[in-house]
C-alpha cells in the first residue's frame, strides 16, 4: 500500500478552471464545484478522469450541465471515475457534495473550531470537502463563493483578492473571491465566521499597496501586534535579500485555537495555530516571540517557495519546506544575533532530526516511498532539509548561492518542481556539478566525521586524516561518500588564526574544507606553531564529529575562537564529556562531577561582559539529556543521564555561586519589557543564573521571589520551571502553581504552559500527576494544544519520568494513542513519533517500550497515520 516516487506520472487531464460554491452550514455543508478540464496532449484518448475523496458522498454529477447516466462513472466514499470524456474539446464537470464540518475531528478539510468555519488542506485534505484531483502538480486559479448565515459570520474569506459580496435572502449573505495565480488544491483556504481585526498595509518595492488583516478571536487584537510586525519587516527582508515581493492586493492571517500544526501558508490566507500569533508580555515568552517572528516569516516566505513554485508530487516536499526554513533561519539570523540562532537552530536539530535519522523512523530528506504522507512531515524534511539548503550557500558562496536563487524563481515561477530542478538551477547559474551533493537529498542518517590530527615541528607540517561513515539506515544498508563542507580554522596558543602556506589532499578555499572521499587525508603546510583546529565552524555541515580533542585544546576554543558558534561548541563538548564520564562513574559507583577545565571555561563566559547575554545563556544551557543519551547511542538509563547532568550543573552552580548572583542581579530581569533580542537575551542569562542559584542554593525562596516580583512572562514561568523542576513538593512550588493558575485560568495558551511545567517535573512521580491534570477542568483532549502541552510535554520533553522502569509512561502513552487516533489521527501519530529513539533504551526500558508499541500494533483499525508509524518503529 506504500506510494512510490517511481511510479509519477502526470494525470491525463488538464485543470484549467475551479469554480466552487459553499453554502455553509454547521452540520451540512454544501459545496459545488465546476471544474474545466481538457485532454493532455499525447494521453489515451480513452483515459478516465479519475478524482480523489476522503470519506465523500457524491450528491450531484454534470458534465456540461447535464447529468451524466450511471454507467458512465464509478463512486466510492474515496474515488470518483468518469469515462467517455471528450478527447479534443474542453469540458465542465460539476460535483456537489454534502459535508459535516461540525464532526470533523482529524481537523483536516473543512472544519469547525470556537464557532469559525476554517480548513486545513496540506497535503491531502481538499479530497474530504469535494472530488478533485488532489495533487500539487494540479494547479489551477479557482473562484470561490461563500454563502452563510449573516449574523453568524460577518467574515466570509478565501484566497486571491475579494471581487464583491451581497446580502443572499434575508438572513444569509456572500462573497466572492478570485485567485489569479494557479495554485495546487492544497493551497485552498476558506475561512468564516466573526472574529476581530488588526489592519495594516505595505507597499511594495514596485509600488503595490497591500491590505495586512490579521483576524483573531474579538478581544485579543492587541495580542496580534507583534505578528503583525514581524509580518512587515518579514515583506521588506524578502524584497531585500530575495528580491520577492508579494503578488496579491491583501494578505489574510487568522488565528485559531484547534489546529494540527503550527501554520500554514494557503495563498494570501495564511491559517496559523494562535499560539503563534498571539502574544503580550504578560502572557508570552521571549520564546514565544522568537516562534511568532519565525512561523510568520516562515509561512509568508512560502509565497514564493512553496506556492509561485510549487512541488510536484509529496516527494518534493523538502523542495518548499527544506528552502523555506533556511529562508525563515536567514531572516531571523538578521533580525537578531546570527551566531546565537546558529546555535539555537543546531540545538533544535540535534535533538529533533539527529535523533529521528538514528532511530528507525529515519528516512531521506527527499524519500522515495511513503504509505502516509502527513507522518513525513519530519525534522528530516524541514530542518536537515534546510541545512543541506544552507550546504549549498557554503559551497557555492554568497554570490553563487544568489545566482542559483534567482534562475530558479526565472525558471521555475508557476510551476511544480522537483529537488533536480532545485539543484540544477544551482549547477546551471555557476558551471558547478553538484551530483556528489545530492547524495544529502537521497542517503539518510547523519554521517559521522571522525578527525584525527598530528603536528610536525621540523617540517612545520600539520596533518588532518578524515573518515566519513553513514551509519546503516531503514532500508539502506550501505552509503556512498558525500560531499562535506567543512568550515575549520587553525588557531595559535595566542587565539590568532594560522594561515597555511598551501593546503593538500583536498579542496580548501574561504576557510571551507571540502571532504568528498570516505578518507581524506589533508596536509596544511607552513604552519610554525602546534595549532588548535576549529573543526565544523558555525556547524556547516549536518554531521557528527568523532574527534577526541584534547580538553586544553577545547578550552582554548572556548576562550579565544573567533567563531562564536565553536566557542559554544567547545563549551558543549567539554560538558558532554564530562556527562558522558559521569554516567560511568555512577554506573561504577563512584560519584559524577564537573572537570575544572569545564567549570574554569563556563564561568569565564558566563562573566565575560564582551559576550552578549544571550550566547552566554546559551553556553549556560549545556547539553540536555537527550544529548547524552544520543551520544551513548545504547543501552541509555534516563535516571542515570539525569543524575549525571545534574551533577556536573551542581558543581558548576557551586563553583560559580556568587557570579550567578551577580549576574542574577545585574541583567535587570525588572525593566520594562521589550522583546528585541537583546532585551530577551539578558532576560535568558539572568533567568540561566537562577537556575544555578536554586541548584547551588538547594532552596526555593529566591526562585518563589522572583516569581512574585515578576511583571513578565519570561521570568515569571522560569522562576514557576525552577521552583516545579527543583522543589516539585515544597509549599512555594504549591502556591505558585496555584497562583498562576488563578491568574490565568482564563487563558488556554497561558495554561498550556502551566500543564507543560508539570508534565516535565524529573522522576517516577510525575505520572500520577499527568492522570491527574487529566482530569483538570482545563483540560480538553479534542484540542490539540491541550494535548501536546500535556501529553506531549511529558513524552517528548520529561526522559526520567515517560521511561519509567516499569513501563507505565509508554503504557500511558500507548493508551493515549488508541484514545485519540479515531478522532485525531495526525494528533495520534505525531505523539507516538515520541518513543521514535526506544532502541536506545537499556534492555528493561527497551523490553516495556517494545511491549507498548507492539500493544498498539496489535490494536484493530488503526489509522494509516499509525499504523504507518508503529510498523516503522518495530520493522
Ligand atoms: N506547510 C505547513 C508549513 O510548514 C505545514 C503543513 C503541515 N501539514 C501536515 N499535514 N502535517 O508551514
Ligand atoms: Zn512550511
């Protein structure tokens, strides 16, 4: 039942025209469709028209008007074929269909959500609101006309630019919309109902006047001020830096509270989750809005990747998303601190995607077979998917990548495209061959590099041997060497870079190290002194390193490397070792600790006023838990990797007390709030600060002070983190979630994070607690945010509570997965993507997951979303 690449054909008709009517009702929705299609030059003229449903009933059929007799077409709730078409002469089918948006669980289609009318259609959703061809290389513009009850919905929006509206009988009333740009099924959004709005407009670089409307829940539009202006400055940086301007006379976001995803970009009507869009300093975190700059940018770059060009089947998708994440990490990276986000983004993908491409749901960023496209919507698509985008910048260079860029927005504008048109643009515009570079496209699994060095003081010779291996993966037993840009510098004992007199055994230019073979080895001639190597600078290629650097070598880096990225690698490096150690340690019975290098380098930076705030936050942060248990890569005890950590945290925080306390102080965590970078970077470094304070301190009444002085979010629910996470039983702990709770119980995003605080509280206890919010009135299993703040904070972000020894963590979650996949399947199989790494489990936790899995294997109807998981995950 799997879906294969090769089997792409293009579908013997041509869409020319849609044309569709909604006359909406909450129960009983009824849509019409016409559609002009003609033959395809060159097919059978005998071929049938065949068109996708999801569960339809078909309840009206016309070619050109008039019905068609039943033997000319076969109905199925999911298909819909019709012979004897004309083979020369365009023609018009018309399909009605009768829907239920009210009882639209999966949140896919057309649905209702808070009283709006909303859809949600990539990638395979148009098909349960009509038959249709429902791929994206069908590509049409479409005329839509929304008729509804008047009082109800005032708002009645779609796609393209609004041609007119009446009133419709005496209650009801219309609109019309026209998109002229053809666009794939998947792109269609309508929206209806009653909701406020923020106005706003932007003029293009060539002069178009564009109406900005964002629609949010009546009484929150101050909340969509912030995205509103990351909208803008997300308009002008695309001008700027991709010369793409917007095409449409208005641009439409809307806010609502039940969605699968975070957003999605439906042309000129964005549908985004609130979460990200909604935001005050009251109620949202710097966190927050770092997501709401990024997913706005993110779905408004899709403009142009993604919808001006488009994909040509579900196989490209890394082709708009892999591009568009880039471009969102660009923008941001220029909004805010390059180097900081460089190192936020590699965090976000070491724990995502590495951790997805070492378990068995690892695939390629462009895949050759799926059974359910929705499940590949992974960190592999979108996150390595830009950073074999970013590889690309790296080899080719500014200018080169620039040049790429622009033919294929020349080439390629209005169509469907595939990855080798991508990449060929690329060979195209700079005489380059890229084929070995493709490999990133097609090869899943993280390479490991491993790096071995040796310094010869005669010859004044410095000697890299570099082996590359990619590691076996589901379905590909063995690789092929890749194309590895690797960014590295030679440091002298005074931290000044050491430039080689010629370079051999590879290609090195601007500081790139190109690594093409399985083994390199690579001489650097000229070097007077033993140099310290800054091996993958700002983290150019997507690959793990094996290089047992010595710990003087990485604390020179940390002090004195000139790319910030490795500073905080170094720091990173240092600390996991030490982790790693303490693992063994308390495995052997001995005690874990932090080495002195470490605790000497992390203070420093800590202190070091020439850094901003925000790095030395990030370096604070050092590795997580999945870090270590990714680096052990077998036999993973959680409690051991949580002990460990937190010793080596222990010892830092005591070593470093008393500049914790100062810092505490001195980043000025009561000023104004502001949520520029850099107010938001000296709030992380203060709040890091406290976390070392409450670890050093072993008591909670700083923590419970700062949550009541607070006047923001961001310190306010880290001092609430603090005190749950430290003291989850002390009385201060009690009062503050008590007190957040009274405050912001009306607040659904707000009391998502106050699940989410307690679902992540470390240890076996935790459990019992998640049944109990449960229970909470708050709670609500049909929505998704709901659900991932609980079920998902506890699956994915709390290791030493979901892998309790005895199982009872998997064993909720598989209850939990059974309970939502007939409602919610997407949501189902998003959560069980949690125990993704279980392999790496020692055998006890391994055995109990294994156990839970198989119980939802064995588990009737399944959805294909999970059935199409489990199977991977035990195949
Ligand atoms: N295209 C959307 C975005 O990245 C996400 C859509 C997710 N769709 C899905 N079926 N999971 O911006
Ligand atoms: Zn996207």
């Amino acid at each position: 039942q799997a879906i294969h690449l090769a089997d792409y054909r293009p579908t013997p008709f041509v869409l020319e025209r849609v044309d569709l009517t909604f006359e909406l009702d909450p129960t009983e929705t009824k849509v019409e469709s016409r559609l002009i299609f003609h033959r395809r030059e060159g097919t059978d003229p005998e071929a049938a028209l065949v068109l996708d449903g999801d569960e339809l009933t078909l309840s009206g059929l016309l070619l050109d008007q008039s019905e068609l007799p039943p033997e000319r077409y076969t109905v199925a709730p999911d298909r819909l074929e019709i012979r004897g078409l004309p083979a020369e002469t365009p023609f018009e089918i018309t399909v009605t269909t009768f829907i239920n948006p009210s009882a639209n669980t999966q949140l896919m289609g057309l649905y209702r959500t808070n009283g709006i009318y909303c859809t949600q259609c990539e990638a395979e959703g148009f098909r349960r609101i009509t038959y249709f061809p429902d791929r994206p290389d069908v590509l049409a513009p479409y005329t839509v006309n929304i008729i509804a009850d008047k009082a109800a919905n005032p708002l009645l929006l779609s796609n393209g630019n609004f041609l007119g509206g009446a009133g419709f009988g005496p209650d009801k009333h219309f609109a019309a919309w026209f998109d002229p740009h053809p666009k794939p099924s998947y792109l269609f959004a309508l929206v209806a109902g009653d909701l406020g709005v923020v106005e706003d407009t932007y003029t293009t670089l060539s002069g178009r006047e564009v109406a900005l409307k964002i629609y949010v829940e009546h009484g929150k539009e101050p909340r969509a001020a912030y995205a509103m202006d990351a909208l803008k400055r997300s308009m002008q940086w695309d001008e700027e830096v991709f010369g793409r301007e917007y095409d449409l006379d208005i641009f439409m976001i809307v806010a609502v509270s039940d969605f699968n995803m975070g957003a999605m970009e439906n042309k000129g009507l964005n549908v985004f989750n609130d979460k990200y869009v909604l935001a005050d300093p009251e109620t949202a975190t710097d966190a927050d809005y770092a997501n709401i700059e990024a997913i706005i940018a993110h779905e408004y770059f899709h403009n142009w990747t993604g919808n001006r060009i488009t994909c040509r089947d579900w196989f490209q998708l890394c082709l708009k998303e892999g591009l568009t994440v880039y471009r969102d990490h660009e923008f941001s990276a220029d909004q805010r601190s390059r180097a900081v986000k460089r190192i936020a983004e590699v965090r976000h993908l070491k724990q995502e995607q590495f951790a997805e491409d070492a378990g068995p749901l690892a695939h390629p960023v462009r895949p050759t077979a799926y059974r359910e496209i929705n499940n590949f919507y992974t960190a592999t698509v979108y996150e390595k998917g830009s950073e074999v985008t970013r590889m690309i910048a790296t080899i080719l260079g500014r200018d080169g990548f620039k040049k790429g860029m622009d033919l294929y927005f020349e080439r390629h504008d209005g169509d469907a495209a595939t990855v080798e048109d991508f990449v060929k643009c690329f060979e195209d515009a700079n005489g380059a061959d890229l084929s070995q570079f493709s490999l990133w496209y097609h090869q899943a699994g993280t390479p490991v590099v491993t790096v071995a060095e040796a310094y010869d003081a005669p010859t004044r010779t410095y000697t890299l041997t570099l082996d590359q291996a990619i590691p076996a993966t589901p379905g590909q037993p063995s690789k092929k060497p890749m194309h590895i840009p690797l960014a590295l510098g030679l440091l002298g004992a005074s931290g000044e870079e050491l430039a080689p007199a010629s370079v051999s055994g590879a290609d090195f230019a601007d500081g790139v190290l190109h690594l093409k073979e399985s083994r390199q080895v690579v001489t650097f001639a000229g070097i007077g002194e033993r140099p310290v190597l800054s091996i993958n600078r700002s983290f150019s290629a997507p690959v793990n390193l094996s290089f047992p650097q010595a710990e003087a070598d990485r604390a020179h880096l940390a002090r004195h490397d000139g790319d910030l990225f490795s500073r905080w690698q170094a720091i990173t490096d240092l600390a996991l070792k030490d982790m790693l150690d303490g693992v063994r340690h308390l495995t052997e019975g001995r005690n874990a600790a932090a080495s002195p290098a470490l605790i000497e380098a992390l203070i420093a930076t800590a202190r070091d006023g020439a850094l901003e705030p925000a790095f030395r936050a990030q370096a604070l942060a050092l590795p997580s838990e999945a870090d270590i248990a990714r680096a052990l890569g077998e036999n993973s005890d959680p409690d051991a990797n949580h002990a460990a950590r937190r010793a080596v945290l222990h010892a830092v925080a005591e070593a470093g007390r008393a500049d914790f306390e100062a810092i505490h102080a001195a980043m000025g965590l009561h000023e104004p709030y502001s949520p520029d970078a850099s107010s938001a970077g000296r709030r992380a470094l203060g709040n890091a600060a406290l976390s070392y304070l409450a670890l050093a301190e072993g008591d909670p009444a700083r923590a419970a002070r700062a949550f009541a002085e607070a006047d923001n979010m961001t310190v306010q629910f880290h001092a609430l983190s603090v005190l749950a996470h430290h003291f989850p039983d002390a009385a201060e702990t009690r009062a503050a979630l008590a007190a957040f709770e009274a405050r912001f119980r009306d607040n659904a995003l707000v009391m998502d994070k106050w699940f989410s605080v307690q679902a992540t509280i470390p240890g076996e206890a935790t459990l019992g607690r998640i049944e109990a919010l449960m229970e909470h009135p708050l709670y609500n299993a049909r929505n998704p945010n709901r659900v991932r703040s609980l079920i998902g904070a506890f699956s994915f972000q709390n290791a030493t509570g979901f892998n309790r020894r005895d199982g009872a963590g998997y064993r909720l979650l598989a209850a939990q997965i059974l309970d939502h996949d007939p409602r919610n399947p997407q949501l189902a199989a998003r959560l069980l993507t949690a125990m993704r790494s279980w392999r790496m489990l020692e055998p006890t936790r391994g055995a109990e997951a294994e156990k839970a899995l198989r119980s939802i294997q064995s588990t009737p109807a399944l959805s294909r979303d999970v059935k199409d998981i489990v199977d991977r995950m035990l195949g």
